[in-house]
C-alpha cells in the first residue's frame, strides 16, 4: 500500500468511527422560497429567486446536529474534526447547499465529486455527482442510514447508484484524498484545504458568498430540491439578457432558431461554473471581489450571447464582482454588442472591443499593462482564432482557459504540403483526413498547453447534435513544468506527421524557454 493510500485508508476507518458517533440526523424540513432583491457587484439592484431554508438566519453555532455540533471554525485543526464538522453539516438536509469536493490524487477515478440534497417522491436523499475526465456520474443515497431507497439515472450521463447510506457515500468521499472541500450551507460558505499526509485541515470562511441580515444571498440553492423537476439550468428565458441578444422572445420562451446556440452557451457556463470552483478552490486563481474583480475575455464574441451569459452567472448569480471584455474582429459586433451592454445597465462592468483576437487591445485596468485576463473564453472563434486565443491566454499567464474551437483549416493544408505520409490510410480519404486533421490540430492544442504550464482536459460540452464543434479545451494554469516523456511526446507526433502547428510557431519562444528548463544542457 502507498502512504497516500495508507493516509486514505485510515481517513476511511477514522470517519466510519467519527460517524458512528454523530447521532442520527434531524429530519429535513421543507424549504421556503422567496423573490429577492439584491445588490450586484456593481452596485445595481437585480431580482432573482433564492430558495433557502427556514434555518437561514440562524448562526454558525445554532446549527447542531445530534451531539455532532456541524460548527466550522476558521483555521487549522486535526483533519478528524473538520471531517465530522463536514460530515455533521452535510447530514443537516434542511440547511445543506453544495458541497464540491476538488484535488484529487493523481489515481482518483473522479476527479471531483458534488453533493447536494435532494427529495425524491417525498424522501429527502443525498445527490452525489462524480465526475470522471468525461462524464458525470449521479446517484442517490438515503438519509435514514438504510440503503439508497431510490436508484436515480439522471439522464444520459448517470450511472445506477450504489446501495450505500448518504453518511457512508459523505464518509467515502471525504475519505477518499481531495485537498479542498467547498461547504455552501444557510449560513455561508466554507473551505477547506486538506493536507492528508499530515492530517491536519485549514478552514476558511469563503466570503464569496455573502450573508444579509444572517440569511444566504446566493443563487446556490439551500435544502432539499426537487429531484422530479426539469434538470437545473443555469439560465432561463427570464434572464434579462436573453431578450436583448434576441435568443429569447417577449414571453421569455427561448426562440426556436436559438435553441442550439442557448444549449452551447447553457452547457459551456456549466463547465464555467465547476471550473471557476476549481481554478479558485485550488488557489490558481483569485476569486473576484469588490477592491479587485474578477477579469474575463471573451475572444472571438460575436452576438456575445456567451459573454452576457457568462457574466449572468458570475456576476449575478454568484456574486462574483467581475468586469469582462468581448473582442471581435467586427465593428458591428462592438456596436451592437456595447448598445446591449448599455440597455441592461452593465456597461460599467463590461466592455467590447474591435480587432483582432491577437492584438486587440484588452486593458482592464487603464494604464495597466499586467491586468490581464483571469478567464479567457473563446467559444467557435474560427480555425487559427482559436491559436490567437490560446496565444493570449499564454502570454497573460491566465489561470483559467474555456476555449471551444471552430473550423480547423491551417493544419489541414500543413498536413497536404508535409514531407512524409505518416499513415496513406488516413489521409487517402477527404472526410477521414479532415477529421484527423481536427483532431490533430486540437491534440497539439491541448498539449502544448500543457507543455507550458497547464493542467489541461478536452472534453465534449454539448451534444453532437446542437453542433458538431463540440469539442472544449479547458485550462488550469499550475506552472508545473512539463514532464521530459511530455517534451518527447510532442517531438514524436510532430516528426511521424511532419507537421508544426500554427500554434507552435506562434509559441515558439515560450516553448523554447519551457523546454531549457526541462532539458537544461540540450540545444533547443
Ligand atoms: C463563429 S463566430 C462565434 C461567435 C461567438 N463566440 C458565438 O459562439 O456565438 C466567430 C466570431 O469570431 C470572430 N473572429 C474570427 N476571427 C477573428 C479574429 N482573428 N479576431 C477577432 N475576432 C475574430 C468573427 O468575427 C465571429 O464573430
């Protein structure tokens, strides 16, 4: 057995004992709903729902679960303690919101695991959703200390749940090496950074989620939520900005023509929404706040339906004072989309910008070259737009990249005009080659990201058929440097096909740079 899994193992047996101490859980009462008003990160007033529990307002230290007292407090403490505070706290349904889980080891299965509460035909269940590098994975567990009494497949990407309890699938978890634990309950938000080797556990109040008059002001949701209802979205046709860039109509009914474009920008903010949690949660990026928002770009924006919705989510729904810039090569995407900005009244927090992706000029801060951006987007900016954006976000050093490609002709033609045929087969056939082509091109894409500091997935955000470019790049900056078998990697697809990207031209003295420090005494 490895120490790491040594240290997890004895995690395990530690919580199934603090657990079996814990007294059962009180039953979970309904939740109340209610409109609220409330101030945006800019200081303008929004309305929106929030459905919290009754037990809101109630302090940190009222909250008690049977002898378990679900009682964070700020700094570090003995691992087992802040475990039975999270297990404690997440026992209590009624004033339960997310817990995100985040950090796994290098041979975790998933990682990163979501809790919720949910109630199912009456029965308040806990939701555990692991996600593996492709798919989420949901399942339901009983409160009562049973086994699961509901089986959910929760759509397409569900698995059947296991039998285990809701305690043994926290207790599994927790057990299981995630460095950073996020708590969102009535009270507030927590987090947790664990060092599993030293058993001990930092915890710090995650102000990002703010308390008014002692009740969460928070579009993430308290108590148990329906599990019978319409999947969550993150946006819905009342969202102001969906009339105003034409993809929702008066009655707030999303317009058949946009429908593909809503579900692309509806399932990138999903992805947006869990990376913003883990670029933060790991401490690669800041989080946002009054004295230094949040800075997002938008390369590549066009009608800016994603821009508007990814500030929807940051700014409004989770508070998270954010400023953004849309780039667009086109003057009446500038136009069109700073008229829009004006009409919703955050044109203090946003701004669109004409030029090029690679030189337009993004300032956030007047007079301040190194505000860079700390999320770069790009959602179909065409064929070597894509390059420009990964370019940018390599030079601003941005800790998180969402980059969806578009059309892939640059390499199409290296791949025409190379020297060797690496594979006849491949290439023999229009359509194959040019499906290769994307994948190659995306392949090198990923990689030399990675080769210069980026933690790196590529994954499916939206099904195949509301577009076929669905593939997504997104980037963790960590700046650990690459590995020697990544550089030889990268040599190797480069000589079988005989090919340099545009990217890697672009690039290319930052990946010399990157590779001297791996490769010390080589000539580069
Ligand atoms: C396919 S549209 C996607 C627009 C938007 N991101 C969306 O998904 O709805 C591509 C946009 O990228 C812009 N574009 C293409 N190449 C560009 C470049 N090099 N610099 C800036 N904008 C560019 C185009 O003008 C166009 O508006």
């Amino acid at each position: 057995m490895s120490r790491d899994e040594e240290c997890r193992h004895i995690m395990s047996r530690l919580l199934a004992t603090l657990a079996r101490r814990a007294a059962a859980p009180s039953p979970p009462r309904p939740t109340a709903s209610a409109a609220v008003t409330a101030r945006g990160p800019c200081g303008r007033a929004y309305t929106g729902t929030v459905i919290r529990a009754r037990a809101a307002s109630r302090e940190e230290n009222d909250i008690n679960v049977g002898e378990a007292a679900a009682t964070f407090v700020p700094g570090t403490h003995a691992l087992s303690d802040v475990a039975s505070t999270t297990l404690a706290a997440m026992l209590d349904a009624r004033t339960l919101g997310r817990v995100t889980l985040t950090g796994a080891a290098k041979d975790a299965e998933y990682r990163r695991v979501e809790f919720r509460a949910v109630t199912i035909r009456g029965a308040t269940a806990l939701q555990r959703t692991r996600y593996d590098a492709r798919q989420a994975f949901t399942s339901n567990h009983a409160y009562d200390g049973g086994s699961s009494g509901e089986n959910a497949n929760d759509g397409k990407d569900s698995k059947l749940s296991s039998t285990s309890s809701a305690q043994e699938a926290i207790e599994e978890a927790l057990g299981s090496g995630y460095k950073h634990w996020r708590v969102e309950r009535a009270s507030g938000a927590w987090s947790v950074t664990v060092n599993v080797k030293k058993q001990r556990a930092t915890v710090s109040r995650d102000k990002t989620m703010r308390l008014i008059d002692g009740e969460a002001k928070t579009s993430v949701v308290i108590g148990p939520q329906s599990h019978d209802r319409e999947k969550a979205r993150l946006l819905d046709g009342s969202d102001p900005f969906l009339k105003h860039v034409g993809v929702a109509a008066a009655d707030g009914s999303i317009k058949t023509s946009k429908r593909d474009k809503y579900k692309q920008v509806e399932e990138f903010l999903k992805i947006l929404d869990h990376a913003y949690d883990d670029a933060t949660g790991a401490g690669h990026m800041v989080r946002g706040s009054t004295a230094r928002p949040l800075r997002m770009v938008d390369l590549g924006c066009g009608n800016a339906y994603l821009t508007f919705g990814a500030y929807t989510l940051l700014a409004n729904k989770r508070d998270v004072p954010t400023h953004v810039i849309g780039v667009d090569i086109k003057r009446q995407a500038r136009e069109h989309n700073t008229a829009v900005a004006v009409e919703l009244g955050w044109d203090d927090c946003m701004c669109f910008v004409e030029g090029s992706i690679a030189k337009a000029d993004v300032k956030f801060v007047k007079g301040n070259d190194d505000a860079a951006a700390d999320i770069v987007l790009a959602l179909h900016a065409c064929d070597t737009a894509t390059d420009e954006a990964i370019v940018r976000t390599v030079r601003w050093s941005s800790p998180l990249a969402l980059i969806a490609p578009c059309c892939h002709h640059d390499l199409q033609v290296r791949l025409k005009n190379a020297s060797i045929i690496a594979f006849p087969p491949i290439t023999r056939h229009g359509i194959l080659s040019e499906r290769f082509g994307d994948v190659l091109t995306d392949s090198f894409r990923a990689h030399i990201l990675r080769l210069l500091g980026y933690r790196v997935e590529v994954m499916e955000f939206v099904g195949g058929e509301h577009t076929p470019r669905n593939t997504l790049i997104r980037a963790i900056r960590t700046g650990s440097p690459a590995s020697k078998s990544a550089w030889e990697e990268y040599d190797a697809m480069r000589e079988t096909w005989g090919v340099t990207p545009w990217l890697a031209d672009a690039l290319a003295d930052e990946l010399n740079e990157a590779r001297a420090d791996v490769f010390p005494n080589s000539n580069v």
